[in-house]
C-alpha cells in the first residue's frame, strides 16, 4: 500500500509538472510550437539583423517556427519586461545587447518593474560588432579633434543621436563631452540604429556613435562620414578612419555585443537544448562568413552560465559609468 502510494503521488507531481520528467519532457520536444523571439527595437538595426538571422536558421534546424517580435520603446524596457515576464517555458526569447541588458539595469532602476541580471538568464552572447562616429557629410569636421573643437565652439548647435537615454550610445557620448568639455544636445531615437541612421542622413542629428553594421553601407555611399572607431586597431573596411585611442581618446567607445537570453526559470534541459540549437548554427562557416560581410564577428559563448556572468560583470561596469557621470533618468 505504501508503494502504491509513492507511485499516485509522483504521478500527481508529474501532471502538474514537478518531478523527475518534468524537466526532461519539455526538453525531449523543444520547440514543439512556434517560438516568439522578442527584439527591443524597429527593423533595421543591428540587434534586428542578427535576431532574423538566428531566427531563420533555427526555424530550418528545427522545423517550428522562431517568430522576431519587434517591441521598439522606452530605450528597449518594453522587450525587456516582456521577455521578463514571460513563461519560463523556452516559447519567449529576447534578442538584446549590452544596452538592454547590462546598462538599462542601473539607468531606470527607478522605472523598470524587472531587475534584468535576476529576471533573465543568457543563452548565450551571439555576436560582437565595431563602432564608429559617424556625422553627416556637410559637417566641416574630419576626425575627432575637428569635432571637438567645432563643438566647443559659442555658437555651436550640434545634435546627437542616441538609441535611447541611458544607450551605450548615449553614455559613449556623455563620456567624450565631460571629458573635453563640449555641449552637445542628445536626441534619443526608440528605434536603435533603424531610427539612427535615417535620423543622421537627414540632418535631423550631426553625429553619433553607431555601429559599423549599421552604417558602412551609407558611409560608402557617401551619406555620412566616418570621424573615428572604436576598435582597437584600424578596420581593413575603413583603413584611413584612425580610431578613437589614435586620436587620443583611449576607453571612449564602446564595441558591442548582441545575445540570447529566457526567462531566468527556464529548465535547465530546455536552456541546455536551446544553447546546443543556436551554438551549432554559429558555428557553421558558412553562417560566420555571411555575418563577416555584414561587420558581425560571432562570439559562442563557453555555456549559458559563462554568458549569464559576463553580462553581471557588464552591468556592474556601466553601473560604475552611470554613476561617475551622475546620469539620472526621470
């Protein structure tokens, strides 16, 4: 009798998904319905390319559909809650990067009902890109020297362009104008770069940092220029643009990163599943060389665990950088 008893009661927690199988099923089917991968922010930017990219490729590998939902707004906190709030069951993903979810954390901690390094847990960091200064062509300045002292200038009227408040791109810019003293008038974009770099083409903003998968198309075509990047060493695509440590303003820029990240419930086996899923697509040559073309270089990270601290350690950096600059959202 006892026995019998063992068996109905672990045959009650697995039908209401507590026990042994619990996990190990789900697993064992994943993805067994269409998949929704949120992206915080309009089509066009590089968060977005690389989200559709991933998306399309584990739609083939899997045989279910990996959906990209575009949540632009409030400087990515409406994927980013979403993502948070969602079930912890694999079928909610988030495409973000180092702004959703390493700087957003410190920035509107006043405002955003998820803490993002505890709602959320990293699949794994997707892919790395270089940045530029990039501004408009009619701008009578060629690097970051001429920049500077145009902007410095009484009767200077210079714009930037950001993704948001609290964006790497509008802390990047913060950084550079304490640090040389120049006013300079944020005008921040809900889209990412898909609202940027249409804003820079238009006049609508003078400079900004963005990313070089984002512009190299229009600094080729001669629809903005290239100021300086943020890479180590000069970029084989730009070799005459010299980078911000060259003209002296090393740590100034940011390189950032894209990622996957779940629900911080999610079943370990299902995370593990979806690690193995999205790692074996990077890794395919073919899938690197395509993204090369695009300035993506892809970054596997070493396991879930691996990535999940990266972006702690991330968020306690620009923690330090809100706070030395004394940013404050309202």
């Amino acid at each position: 009798m006892r026995q019998l008893s063992i068996l109905k009661t672990l045959g009650l927690l697995c039908a209401v998904g507590i026990g042994p199988s619990a996990s190990a099923q789900p697993a064992d089917n994943y993805p067994g319905k269409p998949v929704r991968v949120l992206v915080p922010y309009s089509p066009g930017g590089a968060t977005d390319i690389i989200a559709r990219h991933v998306t399309t490729k584990l739609s083939e590998a899997t045989g279910q559909q990996f959906i990209v939902d575009n949540r632009a707004g409030a400087s990515g906190n409406i994927a980013l809650e979403l993502a948070a709030r969602a079930l912890p069951d694999g079928y909610t993903l988030l495409v973000g990067n180092v702004s959703t979810n390493a700087i957003n954390e410190t920035t509107f901690a006043q405002s955003l009902r998820t803490v993002p390094s505890r709602d959320l847990i990293g699949v794994t960091k997707l892919i790395e890109i270089p940045h530029i200064v990039a501004a408009t062509p009619g701008l009578p300045a060629n690097d970051i020297k001429q920049f500077i002292e145009l902007a410095g200038r009484p009767d200077s009227r210079i714009n930037y362009g950001s993704a948001g408040i609290g964006t790497y791109p509008h802390l990047d810019m913060v950084v550079l104008a304490k640090a040389t003293g120049i006013d300079v008038t944020h005008v921040p974009f809900k889209g990412g770069a898909g609202q940027m770099v249409p804003g820079l083409i238009s006049g609508e903003v003078q400079v900004m940092f963005v990313n070089l998968a984002s512009s190299l198309p229009q600094v080729r075509a001669g629809r903005m220029k290239a100021l300086a990047t943020t890479a180590p060493q000069r970029l084989p695509e730009l070799p005459t643009v010299p980078t911000m440590a060259e003209q002296g303003f090393a740590g100034i820029g940011t390189n950032a990163w894209n990622g996957m990240f779940a629900p911080a419930a999610l079943p370990q086996p299902v995370l593990q599943r979806l690690y193995k899923q999205v790692a074996a697509i990077l890794e395919r040559p073919e899938f690197k060389e395509m993204l090369a073309k695009q300035l993506m270089t892809v970054n596997i990270s070493a396991s879930p665990v691996a990535f999940t601290e990266l972006v702690k350690s991330e968020t306690r950096k620009w923690a330090n950088v809100v706070k030395e600059n004394n940013i404050k959202i309202e």
